[in-house]
C-alpha cells in the first residue's frame, strides 16, 4: 500500500528495493531506467539517502561502478519501510480517527495543522487506494467504515503490528492481559502458535474491542466458530476486565460473539481437515514430496507445525483476501535470500506451489511462495542441512600466473568462502606447461578461475581474478556456484515429477 506514501518518499522506497535486490553494483542510467525517474532526480534522491538514511543502510557510489546499497548488520529493510509509515500524513491521519472517531472534518483540519484541500487530497487518496478493501473513510464523522466491520479491523490490526511492532503499544489499556487471554483463547484447541502470529492477535483483539466500544459491530456469518473456544470464552475472558474498564465496555454475550469472530483465522488440523480435505491431503502431499527429494526426517509434530502454518494463510486469506502487511513484506525479502543460497531448494519448492494452486484454486504460489518457503526453513529441522547436501559439488580449477603457491592460496581462500558447496584443484606446475593442447584438460570442470585470459581457455567457463580477490569477483564466483545449482534444480525437480 504504497499509493498512501508521498510520492518522493514511495520514489526513494522503490529506488532502495531496486539497490537492495540487486545486491551488486548497479549504474545510475540503469537506476534511472528501473524506476522511471531521470537521471537528475536519482542522482539527488541517492545524495538524500547517503545523508538522511545512514543509520539504516550505507549507499556507496563510485564513478566507474555506479552505486551500491550495503545494509549494515545492525540494520534491517523494515527499518527504512516503517519510518516511511510513521511519517506518512494518510497513514496518521487513519492512526487519528481510529482513536477518535467521533470527530468531523473540520475538526481535523485544525487538528492536524493543515489546509481543508490537503486533508481532502489525503481523504481521496486514501480511499483510492483502499477500494479494493471495500473500505473507506466517512467524513462526518469522520472514521473508517466498510461493507464488512472485518476487513476494517484486519486493516488496523495489520497496520498496528507494523508500525509498533513488539516493543510499543498505541493502546491505553495494557498489552499483557491481551495477550494473556490470547494465550488462553489458543490454548482451548491446543494451538501452539508463534509469537508473530500471536502479536497479531494481540492486536487484532485490542482492535476489536476498541471499535466494539466505538459502536462498530460485525455483522457477518459466523459458520466457523470454533466450539470449545466460544463455551470456555468465560473461563478467560477476565483478562479483558481491565481494557473493557478502559474503553467503559461490558463483557457479555455480544463481546465474546464480536469476539470469536475476529479471531477464526486459527483453526485445528482436525477441524480445518474435515472441512477442507482435498486442501489437506495436497499440503501433506507437497510436505511428503519435499520430504522424499531431500531424504529427510519429518517427525509428527513438525508435520503438525508446518501443517498449521498452511491453515493460518489458508484461513487467513479466505477471511480477509488482501495483503498481510502494509509496506514491508518481510517474507519477500527473506524470500530474495533463500532463492539466492537455496536455489535447488526454492524451485522445487515453487514448482509444488504451483501444483498445488492448479489442483485447490488457492494462491500457494503465486501470492505466498515466498512465506512458505521461508516458514518450511524456520518450521523444519536440519533441512538447510539436507538443502547443502543435496547440491552437488561444484568442480573449480585454480590456474594462477604468479605461480602454484599462488593458486593454493586462492584455493583456500574459495574454501574457506564457499566451504562445502565446491570441490577446488589448483595448478600445482608452471603455466608454461600449458598450451592449446591443454583444452581437454579443463572439461571435468564447472569453472577455471584464473588470474590472467588466453585463448586456451575455455571463455564460458573462465572468472578472471585479481592477485587478492575483490567482493565483486566473490560475487561473480558465487553467482556462478549457484548458477550450477540451478541448473541441477531443475534436474531435481524433474526427477520429483517422475517419481
């Protein structure tokens, strides 16, 4: 939802997507071209992000190369996107009439220290780009509104776990008995889930009584509720005593109804499986797949955690069908590092996605390829492990002009760079001993890396290094080992179909 930034901050946004996806130098033409700016306005947004981003990233520009986005370790990709969201004006003025609904526009013109046609724009803008949610702001009073109270509340408690997150609270009640009785709620069908999803129900219930409070009541179907959490409802529901106190509200049958019906994105396998068992038996189907090709453990209750994370995107995206985040999609970029040093990994894990979307009519792939993948990594023990075993061995040659001490140098510097994923020989005699007769020698391998070019070499498998390596030249050697990995993917992934 980056229509609701100002249009230079969702520029620089774009501009750092762009620099962090390339993870390599890249010219400010080509920069210029991929956002579809000029030159002239890159080459400012780049100065304005050197000076004013430096706490979280560095932005390295260089004549020759072009520009370079290096994170530092103490920094994160969220950081950029959620100080984007605290100053957007469309983002505040939503947080605003959130809290205080009863409120005309006219109030918040003088609230908020604008004009009445700035505030007018951030209405319209915000309502463009919210259509699709089939939600919309109501300007006397002035509040969030929709056909469905749901998709309201999803909206806010999404838009609340990004920009507070954790560590900070917007609500005035405390945090703790909410989660304390999310806690509880779980509990009642014995789902252990993590505290990501745990966060969101905090805030999804601290959501939902708020607006309850307000007089925003859902009136929806309610086929799906589970049973054992709405008749022990009362044997929790005391945690919410001191928030109801708060917002002068009454826990009674109305509460736990509203209730119980923001929080059926969660579900039993044994529930979810009765009413959804041509969706189940693919997901076991997919699990046993990935199982077999990496011949590797997958005990019952990994099964069971990995299963319920299929159920949550499964309920979740049935109940609410728009995006789970609002600018920062942290899936996506774990996703970018996985296809980097996973590639094996990442496209048999699509290609059984995709599988899966024909045969349930569910976006596995095309909407969630990128949080599954990452999921299957956090949820399965030891197959990173058996991701690197499956690869096989890229076959380096080391050929260096200095001399044979030189090339064992560089040998066990590929080693100690790449470790288990190649196999690395040297040239341990004079290059004076090779010539045009030597071509055969270089084909059992992938690559030569070597510190000079002739014709004798063979062209497509050559990586020309410096005396000492540069990180560019260790890039270039590891795109290349993965390029390996790719291909033998493919192999894999083929043989998963034949099988």
């Amino acid at each position: 939802m980056k229509d609701l930034l100002s249009s230079i901050t969702k520029r620089r946004m774009e501009i750092f997507e762009v620099l962090y996806k390339e993870k390599n130098w890249i010219s400010s033409n080509e920069l210029a071209l991929k956002t579809d700016v000029s030159l002239r306005t890159i080459n400012s947004d780049i100065h304005y992000l050197k000076e004013r981003w430096a706490p979280y990233l560095v932005i390295e520009t260089s004549k020759k190369n072009g520009v370079r986005l290096t994170t530092p370790p103490s920094s994160q990709a969220q950081l950029i996107f959620h100080n984007g969201l605290k100053k957007s004006e469309a983002y505040q003025f939503l947080e605003h009439i959130f809290f205080e609904p009863e409120y005309n526009f006219e109030h918040w013109i003088d609230e908020l220290f604008t004009s009445e046609s700035s505030l007018y724009r951030t209405t319209h803008q915000i309502n463009r780009s919210l259509r699709n949610y089939g939600i919309f702001v109501q300007k006397r009073p002035c509040f969030l509104q929709g056909k469905n109270e749901r998709n309201v509340r999803f909206f806010y408690a999404i838009y609340f776990k990004e920009a507070y997150g954790f560590f900070d609270w917007p609500f005035e009640f405390e945090r703790n008995n909410i989660v304390l009785f999310v806690e509880d709620f779980l509990q009642q069908d014995a789902l252990k889930v993590d505290d990501e999803h745990k966060l969101f129900l905090t805030y999804l219930t601290a959501v939902t009584l708020t607006r309850i409070s307000q007089g925003f009541i859902y009136s929806g179907s309610n086929d799906l509720e589970p049973v054992s959490a709405s008749n022990d409802f009362y044997r929790y529901s005391h945690h919410l005593e001191p928030a109801a106190n708060e917002l002068n509200l009454v826990i009674n049958n109305d509460t736990k109804n509203e209730l119980i019906r923001s929080l059926l994105i969660f579900q039993s396998s044994e529930v979810f499986e009765k009413q959804n068992q041509t969706v189940f038996v693919e997901i076991k189907r997919f699990l046993e797949t990935i199982q077999r090709l990496f011949n590797i453990e997958l005990t019952e209750s990994v099964q069971e955690k990995i299963i319920f994370i299929f159920i949550y995107i499964y309920q979740f995206y049935k109940i609410y069908p728009h995006q789970n985040y609002i600018l920062f999609n942290s899936k996506e970029y774990s996703g970018i590092t996985i296809k980097e040093n996973y590639p094996t990994f990442f496209k048999i894990v699509t290609d059984g996605l995709i599988k899966m979307e024909k045969k349930t009519g569910f976006p596995w792939n095309s909407i969630f390829c990128d949080e599954i993948t990452c999921w299957l990594i956090v949820k399965w023990p030891n197959l990173t492990n058996a991701i690197e075993d499956k690869k096989r061995k890229v076959l380096l040659l080391v050929i260096s002009s200095i001399g044979p001490d030189h090339a064992e140098v560089l040998m066990n510097q590929l080693y100690r760079n790449f470790s288990t994923k190649v196999v690395v020989q040297y040239h341990d005699q004079s290059i004076f001993t090779l010539s045009d007769e030597s071509s055969s020698e270089f084909t059992p391998y992938d690559y030569i890396i070597s510190t000079f070019n002739s014709n004798f070499l063979p062209q497509e498998k050559l990586i020309v290094v410096d005396e000492v390596p540069s990180n560019n030249v260790w890039g270039n050697i590891r795109r290349a080992i993965n390029n390996v990995h790719k291909i033998s993917s493919t192999i894999l992934a083929e043989s998963g179909e034949n099988t």
